[in-house]
C-alpha cells in the first residue's frame, strides 16, 4: 500500500516536471537597427539569455560600419593601407567565394550606393544616372585578406557587412550558448533566426509572406541546431511614379535588382552564410541558386512574384504552406 | 487471501486523478492570455487580453476590446502594425519597426521566430 502512494505521488511529481521544462526564459532587445529576441531552455536560463544579447551588441560593435571603434570603420577610414582586423578578415574569407560565385553582382562595398539611394531612410529618392556612376566609381573595390590582415585596392570605397551582420550574431551566439552547455535556444536578430540545441517538440520557424511581417506564408520545422534568413524585395523599398525601388542592389548596374522572385528563405550551416547565400540566391535566381546552394549544403524556400513556392529537396518535409494566396509546387 | 476490489490506496489514486485530470481539463483555453507590449527592446506592460483598454507607446496606440488586441495608431509612414489588425491567438505579433513597438500575445500555439 505504501508503495501505491509513492507510485501516486511520484507520478504526479513527474507530470508537473514535464510541464515545466516546456517554457523558456525570453528577452527582447534592440541591436543592429532591429528587434532582436533571445528565448533559452534549461539551466542558467536567464544568464545564458541576458549573455546572448550582450553578445550580439558586441558583435555589432566590432562590424558595423556605424560603430566609429568597429574594425570596419578602421578598415574604412585607412585610405587604403592595411588594417589589422580579425574578425572582418575571417568574415570577408567565407564570403568573398559566395560574391564570386554571383558574378560579382552582390558585393561587401556597396555602402556609398546605399547612401546614395538611402532606401529604408527618410531621404530615399531616385538618383540620377550620373550619380549612380559615379557611385558605382566609388563601389568598385577589390578586398585582400592576408591573415588577419585587410586591405581594400580602392581607398574611396567602403566596405559593409549589413548583408550579414545579423546572421554572423547567431554564429556569435551559437558559440557562446555551445560552450556555456545550453540545452536549446532560439535568437532572432531582426530576420535571421538560430534554432540552438534540441527541445521538446522541436523548433517551428514561420517565413512572413513578402511584404507583411506579420502574416505568415509558411511554416518550417526543426528538430535541431539551424541557422535561417531571409532577403526579398518587399521588406524596405520607396515607390516612386508608380514604380517600387527595393534595397538588394546589382553591384553591376547600381540599381535595386530586378529578380523573377519577391524573397529567398535559406537554412544554412552557419548564419553568416545563411544571410549571405539568402541575398546571392535572390540575386541568381531560382534556377541558377541550386549548384551554389549544394556546394554549402544548404537549402532554401523560393517565392516567385507570380506567387509560386518552390522548396529544396532538403526542406520538403519540413515547410508546411499557410497562406493560401500562394501556391505549392 | 482474496484480493478486494477496492483497497484503501485505489481510492487515494482515483481521488488524485480525479483531481488533477479536473485540473488540466477544466482549465479555461485563454486562461493567462496576455498581451506584452515591448518598446525599444523593453517590456513596457503586459495586460490581460480578457479586459478592455487603451495603451499608449509615444505615438503607437494599442486597443484592447473583446478579447483582441491590435494598434489603433501610429504615426509611422506605412502603418504596417494598423493594417495588421485583430491579435487574439498566442503568439500573433504586431511590429512597428520604425517606432521600434511589438504588440504580442501570449497564449496556446506559438511559432519559436519569423523570418522576413
């Protein structure tokens, strides 16, 4: 009889312990220009999240463009002269072969075309073609990494890693969280998301459909570590007479790409690259992503602008369609 | 010995059941449905979605009435967090980036991020 109760006792202790593993300890922050949200599991919860947040201001420190202290600013501001900067060397080293492979059309030094353009500020307006070369001009740049060495071949370029400095955060994150011995997390900065370890039910990300970040186009679900993000033409753009200029630029004619598809969603196996192949596959297109998404083992969620999905092998039995506005293929 | 059909500790594991299972079913489905109203990365308020009320963030106003959330204004230029409407089911989410305002609410189902 005794026994009975202990079994009674102990099988209610065990249902309350399965509910509670289930919540995790949530900050929200802002940091590199957006919302960024940092949701861990398990031991030391709440210090492992308040030091992903720390870590991703950190990062941002050390690679914005806009951080006067940053290496980039450095790199920046040297005229041309070498410049001693780690992170910005090991960073430009894993991209530049991702630049190459898109022809040169997506490009770190683009930042006097942004200025020029100003899209996604309050001064956004069409440039004229004079402008526009002359900033091109000032874009056309070769990088040179030689340790942790960078030097850029134009002194009046500049280079910017906002293409990816959101994505190299989770990878910032993912090794902090990895030798701190978290179970599992979830970090978003702004689009990009890392799903950390593994938790009860696994990870469910949405993907927003183009244009409205609150209504969501599809779901994709993962049982463990994965980096996610996002680029499309309908997250910053200005209108002008009836015609929209959207922010991912061609480094070859200076103006806002025109691409068969509204956004490319990739799961990578670092967010750095899932950024940088999200913007190169957005640039290639859909046909010509597949060799260079399977050389970094990746994949990804194509939306076309005729409101066509197309998924990859890999994530097929993990994207589930939600709005019904678009179709499946 | 003839064993009964009832001993004394049955009864003890029935009434636990009894009382626990009553617990988790009778719990009511928006039972601490909330809505967190998150301004510049800080947590601003979390109300109940079960009351009516009005919040206001500097310029983005929230309505909350019958059960549902949602910003009644903001002068931000694409009005993006209006347009997005009723917030009733956890995790649904208004965002004003440019005021740098998130309306989101707690509840049952919920996705872990969105990517955008």
């Amino acid at each position: 009889m005794k026994l009975r109760i202990l079994t009674v006792i102990l099988s209610v202790c065990l249902a309350f312990c399965s509910c509670g593993n289930t919540s995790g300890y949530r900050l929200d922050g802002f940091a590199m220009n957006t919302m960024v949200s940092v949701t861990v599991y398990g031991k030391e919860s709440e210090n492992n999240a308040s030091a992903a947040l720390r870590e991703i201001t950190a990062t941002e420190n050390k690679i914005s463009w806009n951080v006067k202290s940053s290496e980039t600013a450095k790199i920046n501001a040297a005229g041309g002269n070498e410049i001693f900067a780690p992170t910005a060397a090991e960073l430009i080293g894993e991209l530049l072969p991702v630049c190459k492979a898109t022809d040169g059309r997506y490009s770190l030094t683009l930042r006097e075309l942004c200025d020029l353009w100003g899209i996604g500020t309050e001064k956004a307006d069409l440039p004229s073609e004079v402008d526009i070369s002359a900033a091109l001009k000032k874009c056309d740049c070769e990088i040179f990494v030689s340790g942790d060495n960078v030097t850029l071949s134009n002194p009046s370029a500049a280079l910017d890693f906002g293409s990816v400095g959101k994505g190299y955060a989770c990878d910032k994150v993912y090794d902090l969280l990895k030798s701190n011995g978290a179970d599992a997390a979830v970090v978003s900065v702004g689009g990009s998301i890392l799903c950390f370890g593994q938790k009860n039910g696994g990870f469910t990300v949405d993907i927003a459909t183009p244009g409205n970040i609150n209504n969501s186009l599809g779901s994709l679900k993962f049982d463990t570590t994965a980096f996610i993000s996002t680029s499309g033409s309908e997250e910053r753009f200005f209108e002008k007479d009836g015609k929209k200029y959207h922010h991912i630029f061609d480094a070859k004619t200076g103006y806002p790409l025109i691409s068969e598809l509204k956004s490319v969603t990739v799961v990578a196996k670092s967010g750095a690259m899932s950024d940088a192949l999200s913007t190169a596959c957005f640039i290639l297109g859909k046909e010509k992503s597949t060799e260079l998404l399977k050389s970094y083992g990746a994949d990804a969620v194509f939306v076309t602008s005729k409101n066509e999905i197309f998924v990859t092998d890999g994530l097929s039995d993990k994207f589930t369609l939600i709005n019904n506005d678009y179709v499946l293929k | 010995m003839k064993r009964p059909f009832f001993r004394p500790s049955d009864i003890i594991l029935v009434a636990a059941l009894l009382v626990f299972g009553g617990v988790f079913i009778f719990m009511p489905k928006n039972e601490g449905k909330t809505v967190e109203i998150m301004a510049d990365g800080e947590l601003k308020a979390t109300l109940p979605l079960s009351i009516d009320t009005e919040y206001a963030v500097g310029e983005v106003v929230v309505v909350i009435e019958k059960g549902a959330a949602r910003i009644e204004k903001s002068d931000c230029k694409d009005k993006i967090c209006v347009g997005t409407g009723k917030l009733k089911n956890k995790g649904d989410t208004a965002v004003c980036l440019p005021n740098k305002v998130s309306v989101r609410v707690s509840g049952y189902r919920e996705t872990d991020g969105v990517t955008w």
